[in-house]
C-alpha cells in the first residue's frame, strides 16, 4: 500500500514544490520586472526538482511491481 500511495504522492508533491517555488517569480514576469540571470537560476532548481521527482517515481514504480505484481 505505501507504495501505491508513492506512486500518486510523488507527482503532487513535485508539483506543490514547482508552484511553491515559482510563485514570487512568476508575479515578476507579470510585471516585467525579473532579471534574466535570476530566471536562469530558478530554471536550474525547477530541473533539479524535476529530475528528483522522476527518479522518485521511476524507483516507486519498480517497487510497485516487483512487490504487488
């Protein structure tokens, strides 16, 4: 069962931590006011956020099947 619950949670948590992370910024590119180096830098967090989640999700898979199928 934890798995299961793995396999859905992990997704949502990635995507809370992409919104939490982008709010401020994105209110900044509503008003034009960002500066490019910092938007730059932000797309480094959102990469790293998004590739820890998949590697999550890829490894919460493979223990989904190898002990529920």
């Amino acid at each position: 069962m934890i798995w299961l619950i793995g396999v859905v949670g992990i997704p949502i948590l990635v995507v809370a931590l992409l919104l939490f992370s982008a709010a401020e910024d994105f209110m900044q590119i509503i008003r034009l006011q960002i500066d490019f180096s910092r938007l730059f830098g932000d797309l480094v967090h959102v990469l790293v956020i998004l590739a820890l989640g998949t590697l999550a999700e890829l490894f919460f898979l493979y223990q989904l099947v190898v002990h529920v199928f």
